[in-house]
C-alpha cells in the first residue's frame, strides 16, 4: 500500500488590521485584539485572557507579520492556509491582507479562500438582529464574485487546486437562495476564464446544512468544528437559577475531552467529504452573555483526536487529501494554533507530531 500522504489547512481570519468599517462600528483602531485582551476569567481557574507570544500582537496589512505567520505555520507542517473571505454585492471587509498578499507574491505559502455568506452584525454586543452589512444574493452578483476571483486570487500560482480547479468554500450554504442554480453559475463563470472547473467544498455547519451535496453541485462537504449539535453546553444550577429568575447566562461550558470523544464516536458521511477540527474554544473575549467554553483542551488531547482523523482518513484521490484545522489565530474565540503565553508552540508541536508522518 502507497504512503499516505495528507495537506492540513489552518484556518485565518484576516481581522487583524484596523480598516474603516471597524472604526465605524466599533470604534477607532479595532482589530481582533481589542476584544482578545480585555477578557477576563469567569470561574476559578478559567484561562483567560488568551494572549500572544511568538508573533506578538501583529498587524496583518504588514508584509513581515503575514511572512512570519506562515514561516511558522510552515515550520510545523501545515500545507496551507484557508483563509475567511468577506463579499457584500461587490463590497469586501478585511480583503487588505490578501490583496497585498497577491501584489508583493509574498509569503511563498500556499492558500485558499472560503466565503463568510452571512450578514454582519453587532453579534459580538449581544445585538445580533443588528445587521451592519447585509449579505443579498442574485445571479448576477454571484458571476461579478466568481469574476473577480478568477481575475485575482484563482489566477495566483500559490492558489490551492484539486487537478487544475481552484478550490473554494461557501461557508453557510443553507441560507443561499437558488442554491443549485447559484454553484452552477460559478462553475460556468469559472470555466469562462480558462480553469478546467471549480473544486467547490461546502461547509457543514450543522447537521442537515447540506442535505444532498452531490445533487447541489459540491465537490466535497468539509465537517466543520465545533459541530454545536453535539456540544454538551447545559446550563449549571446557578446558571439554571439565573434563566428562572430572567437574568442573563455569562457562559455555557463543555470538557474538551467529552468533545474528542463525541466527535471521534460518530458516524463517518457516507458522500465525499474532510474533517476538521479545534484545539480549543473560549469566546468569552468576544460574547458578554452566553459564551461557550470547551474547558481542559490539552496539546495532548488535540494530538489525539488530530492523530485519529488522519489515521481513519481514506483520500478520495491523490489530490483530495485534505484536514482541516479551526484554527491558526481565531483569538477572540480562544481558538488557536499560533503560540500563546500557556501553552507556547505546544499545540503547533502536538500538530507536526501528527502531521510529519503524511508527508
């Protein structure tokens, strides 16, 4: 039997530079480190705040910040990145890294992108019904988004592809109208500018967000984490008395090793598709009220329930070997790989354990 070989992505979010919609709604100089810093514990030995080592706290519109985030990445077997692209009818948030990215052709480091498809609101106080840029779809700005990706960032030669396809994620499928009709309009969109085809993943966000991937049009559905239909986020009995009295929840928690064990028991998708996981979640820095922590992530935890994904994972060609991993520097959810005054280069370490034997 061949050697099998594996390419792991490390999801990014881009938001780490200040840009003006953010001064706008959040105030001047916002990044994801305004919120990551002024978190604080909740109950006894809760670890917060989650706060940066190696990289310190960096701005994503500088080349050497995005070199040094790769290098890194790079250095403990990563393949690439899967990074949190942001569409609005043509209008993007957060798209300086990576147009600079493509300008300067620096990092030499392979990436990909996946379209965040949802409305922006003012979720992180609590007003989720707040929307401060709404996400509308027609035919014709699905081929202006397919376009202007062919003609930036599919083009670039650090672009991931699955023989010759560029390789692209819608992130929330279910609330896409004419959602068959819209992935067949980027397949013809992308074949107009000389790809082969698109490789299209559609992102798992719940149980039952893609029903039938194969009559939709998707090339592979990714399991995304955490997978909240199997968190066991129960209130406590203070919390409980809280709800009766009609006063607000802080947090809801779960144990990281529970999660491992519920993840790895369930069953494998019988359609094509990758797996993803965690190394931890905390978005108290980013959530007042009903924040969840998974407690007690672990490097070696992680390392085992990454092991075990790779281990079961059966390519379904050369090419379409990939892992997932959210992420590499969601802060503000307490949900990173990149080295913090904890753990160090643990969880990068407990990855390249894993991941140096599917090279």
């Amino acid at each position: 039997m061949d050697h099998k070989k594996l390419r792991a992505l490390a999801v990014i979010l881009p938001q780490f530079h200040p840009f003006p919609e953010n001064d706008e709604w959040w105030g001047k100089g916002f990044t994801e480190w305004t919120n990551t810093t002024k978190a604080t514990p909740r109950f006894r030995g809760h670890y917060q705040p989650h706060l940066p080592t190696d990289l310190g706290f960096y701005d994503l519109r500088l080349e050497q910040s995005r070199i040094e985030q790769a290098e890194l990445a790079k250095e403990h077997d990563i393949h690439g990145f899967c990074i949190h692209h942001y569409w609005f009818n043509g209008h993007q948030l957060m798209e300086t890294p990576v147009n600079e990215m493509l300008k300067s052709g620096k990092p030499d480091f392979p990436f990909m992108l996946c379209w965040a498809n949802e409305n922006w609101t003012r979720r992180w106080d609590g007003l989720d019904q707040e929307v401060l840029i709404k996400q509308d779809y027609s035919p014709e700005d699905h081929r202006a988004h397919a376009k202007h990706l062919c003609e930036t960032a599919f083009k670039d030669d650090r672009y991931i592809t699955v023989d010759g396809k560029p390789f692209f994620l819608f992130f929330n499928t279910p609330i896409i109208p004419d959602l068959k009709e819209s992935i067949a309009i980027w397949r013809d969109e992308v074949k107009k500018h000389g790809f082969p085809d698109i490789y299209l993943g559609g992102v798992k966000t719940f149980e039952g967000a893609i029903p039938d991937s194969e009559e939709l049009g998707f090339d592979v559905v990714i399991e995304w984490q955490p997978d909240w239909k199997n968190m066991a986020v129960q209130p406590n009995l203070v919390q409980r008395l809280k709800k009766k009295l009609g006063l607000e929840n802080s947090y809801f928690k779960d144990d990281y090793a529970s999660v491992v064990k519920r993840m790895l028991a369930k069953e494998t998708p019988d359609t094509k598709h990758y797996q993803c996981i965690f190394p931890n979640w905390d978005n108290c820095a980013r959530k007042r009220v009903n924040a969840v922590v998974v407690d007690n992530s672990t490097p070696e935890l992680y390392e085992k329930w990454l092991g075990e994904i790779c281990e079961r994972f059966v390519p379904p060609s050369k090419e379409e070997n990939f892992v997932f991993i959210n992420a590499m520097n969601e802060w503000a959810e307490g949900n990173h790989l990149e080295p913090d005054r904890k753990w160090g280069r643990a969880y990068l370490e407990a990855t390249k354990n894993v991941l140096s034997k599917y090279l």
